[in-house]
C-alpha cells in the first residue's frame, strides 16, 4: 500500500519512506511535517508492520522493496529505509552489485539512506548466548515505537503491555526472518554497491547499535555515515528537524554521484 505525503513537490526529488519491523507508516510522520520543501515524499505499508499479517507465504521480503519501488508514479530518486527495512535494501542493493546490475539501472533510484541499520562484519560476531538478547530488542523496538506515536504519556507497565502485543500479532515467523536478514548480512558484498549512501545513526539507539552503522559506513564503496547526538533508535521522529537536514543535504550531492560528509 503506497501513500503520498502530503502535497506533491513541484521539483526536487521523489523518495520512496520504508518503515522497520513491527512499525508503520506513522513513524514518518514528524519527518513528512519537516521534509525538505523540495522533496515529494511516499510511504509505503509493507507485510512486517504492526497489524500486518500474522504471517506470509515464504518470499524474499527485498522483493517487496523492488515492487513498491516499481508503483511509485514517476519512479523513485531516493530509497529512505528504517532498522529492519534496511537490511532488506541492502541486501538487494548488495545482491544486485554481486550479480553485476547497477541499482540505478535495475531500480531506477539514485540513492539510499540507511536510518539504524543492523549490520555485523563476521560470523562469529554472533553467538548462542545473545539469541535471548535478540528478543528483548524487538520488544524494546516496539515499547519505543509506541513511546513515540503516543499522543499522551503512557505509563511505563502499559506500553511494555502494548509491545508485547505488537510483537506477539508479528508471531514467531517475523522473528526468524528478521535473525536469519541479519544473520546474512556479515555475507553481503557491501563492498561492492556503488550508489551513493548516506547512513544515519542515533547516538543513544539501544536497539541498532551505532557502531555497526559505522561500520557499514566504512565498508560499502560510496557511503557517508551522519551520527545525530541525543538520539535513540528512530532519529526521524526524536529529531526530526536535524534528520530532515541530513537528508537534505544528502539531496544536494546526488547530482555528483557521491554523498556528502558527516554533518555537523
């Protein structure tokens, strides 16, 4: 389901919102009401939102990308994805590079903003031990997204109640998918994909931890990293006057082909 926020941009840049596991499209909300005045904005409602299906018939769910990509009308320049979603995004972009496609050819786009990416380098960097750890990330993923979407203050026992809600309509299926994207990705030829990247991190994210965005940063080909202070897991709707700058200023730099530094 594709969404149009708010009137269109009379020229500029057309960027297509993807929200992360058990979120929605309101999590762009503070964003859309600070967007750069430039820039057309589209939000789409993907399988792994909160109320979505209880599960899914098996597909690789970066072909969920591809599609939305493809029914934005007048295609899309930037491609703006959030936790989960991005390491589904990346792994098209990176799968498409291994098989060597350009993505601006392939998907029409020009550019990608990574936003609390996941991201580890080795195998090994996994262990046995923090499987349960994964669990509480998602939840607190979760408590943190209604913290934020809430119109009033709830109390804490009753948020913790909602998440665990949220995460029990996601069901055991999510769960795994969301292990086995991030399982992948110390495999993925990151290296390899050449369109330009901004990835944004929040300084406070218990959730994504800012290194691995670091990291990723530092291993893909054409890539620039924007480390926002004070900020946790969804820095488009805790900052989202400083988050709309950084992706402003990523706009301005896509007609050379390359991202711009680290914003001060």
């Amino acid at each position: 389901m594709l969404r149009q926020r708010g009137a269109p941009a009379e020229a500029g840049h057309r960027a297509l919102l993807l929200h992360g596991l058990g979120s929605s499209e309101s999590c762009w909300d503070a964003f859309a009401a600070h967007r750069p005045p430039d820039l057309d904005l589209w939000t789409a409602g993907l399988p792994w939102r909160s109320g979505g299906p209880f599960a899914i018939p098996e597909r690789d769910e970066s072909a969920w990308i591809t599609e939305a990509i493809a029914r934005v009308p007048g295609g899309v320049d930037v491609v703006v994805a959030h936790s989960y979603a991005t390491v589904l995004l990346l792994a098209l972009l990176a799968d498409a590079a291994a098989g060597g496609a350009d993505p601006r050819e392939e998907l029409g786009i020009r550019g990608a903003v990574l936003v609390s990416p996941f991201f580890r380098q080795r195998p090994e960097d996994f262990s046995w031990a923090e499987l349960p750890g994964f669990l509480d990330r998602l939840r607190l993923g979760a408590e943190d997204g209604i913290r934020l979407m809430a119109r009033k203050p709830l109390d804490r026992d009753l948020r913790t109640e909602m998440a665990e809600h949220a995460c029990a309509q996601l069901g055991p299926h999510w769960v795994v998918r969301y292990l086995h994207a991030y399982l992948r990705t110390p495999f993925l030829p990151v290296e390899l994909v050449g369109l330009p990247v901004h990835v944004v991190v929040g300084d406070r994210d218990p959730i994504a931890p800012p290194a691995e965005g670091e990291i990723l940063a530092a291993r893909l080909g054409n890539a620039s990293i924007d480390r926002i202070d004070d900020c946790g897991h969804t820095p488009m709707a805790e900052r989202p006057e400083r988050f709309s700058l950084t992706v402003r200023q990523f706009l301005t730099t896509l007609p050379a082909g390359h991202p711009p530094a680290a914003v001060n």
